[in-house]
C-alpha cells in the first residue's frame, strides 16, 4: 500500500512541475490556426484584384453627335490580365459594354459601363471604371465616376476662328462692294467663323481603335476550367 501511494505521489509531483513549462510553451508556440493562416495558400489566387488597371482598345466608334443612352460597344484587350496564380485573359479577349449615359452640346461627355470580358473559359462579368484616355489631348481629366469630357475651346482656338472669318468675309466684302464692303464683310465673318468654330469644335468622339485605361472596381475571377 506504502508503494501504491508513492506512486501516486510520484504522478502528482510530476503534473504540478509540468504545468508551468506546458503553459510556457503554449505562450511561445504560435496556435495551429495562426500557423496554419502562415503556411497555408492564398485563397481566391485565380482572382484578379480589385483596383487593378489595364488597356483596351475600341472596336467600335463613339461620337456624341450619334450616340444614345443604352448603345452597346465593344472592346479587346490591349494587354494580358494576369492573376496571381498565373492565370491569364490573353489580350485580344472581348469586351462589351454600354453607354450609361451621354450629353451633346458644348460640353459633350458621355459615361461608359461594362457588362462583360470573355475569358478562355467562357464570359465573366466585369465591373470597372475609365480613367484615362491615353494619347487623346483633347480629352479632359477623366473625374472619379469615369465620365469622359471634351475640352472646350481654348482662347487661342476662339482667337484663330474669328480671325479666319474676318478675312474669309473681307475677302468677300471687298469682291462685293470695295473697302466699305470690305469693312462690313469682315465684322460678319468674324461673327461666323467663331460660331463656325463652336459648332465643330465641341463634339466628342473616339474613333475605333482608341485605347482606354480601365480599373477594376470589382475583383475579377479568371475561370480555370
């Protein structure tokens, strides 16, 4: 009996001493979850995150003169997309979207949406914003919604349109009546070669094959299979 419970003493005393290394140790190792967050493989990796910017080229023109809300375009993609797992949309890949929304007039702009990206694997739905109209000078800075706006007329454009029309209408002024045609000609082309200006200048229009800059607002899956 004397032996039985030295034993069990033995146990006792040998329990009481671990627990303070086991709870030692549980405070040094990380937990199997935090280790397994550390080794594991990033989720979602055929997905292209959101934020990411890319090139595309219009497959259709776009002229405000002609357009109307809901006029569906296509694109191809000018560049690969590429996922963090290597997964790839080869540039060529076609793109559809639609116009969202468009004004005509002096201050011509329009807003595009996107509907679609066809991948290898079948049609993804793709939501994505303009940001950029690479090349085109007379495109404004593109504003946070996309919206694509034409610059106006500059004061150099206003200057050399009335100058145009003035001698255009003296020209014609003085065929027609001598100096005081002349005269009365020029303040008449002046007046129509600025409104001539106006009326021509202030479309917006991006011919096929205009290459816009995307961004992704949504993260975009590339199928695998």
């Amino acid at each position: 009996m004397t032996t039985i419970r030295s034993r069990w003493a033995l146990c006792a005393l040998m329990v009481l001493t671990g627990l303070p290394l086991l709870a030692q140790e549980s405070q040094t190792l990380p937990s199997l979850s935090s280790r397994d967050s550390v080794t594991a493989p990033v989720q979602n990796s055929n997905v292209i995150p959101e934020g990411t910017t890319f090139l595309a080229r219009l497959d259709d023109k776009l002229d405000t003169r002609k357009l109307q809300q809901g006029k569906h375009f296509n694109l191809k993609l000018a560049e690969d997309l590429v996922a963090p797992n290597g997964a790839i949309i080869p540039r060529g890949k076609k793109i559809k979207g639609h116009v969202s929304a468009i004004e005509q007039g002096l201050h011509a702009r329009m807003l595009l949406s996107f509907d679609e990206i066809d991948t290898n694997h079948g049609k993804m739905p793709l939501i994505a914003t303009v940001t950029g109209v690479p090349g085109e000078h007379a495109i404004k800075q593109i504003n946070e919604e996309g919206e694509i706006q034409r610059k106006g007329m500059s004061k150099r454009h206003v200057i050399e349109a009335v100058a145009v029309g003035a001698g255009l209408g003296a020209a014609t002024g003085a065929a027609a009546g001598g100096g005081r045609g002349a005269g009365i000609g020029a303040g008449a082309g002046a007046g129509l070669g600025a409104l001539t200006g106006f009326l021509t200048d202030h479309d917006l229009r991006l011919d096929k094959g205009t290459t816009l800059e995307l961004r992704l607002d949504h993260p975009l899956q590339v199928p695998m299979h």
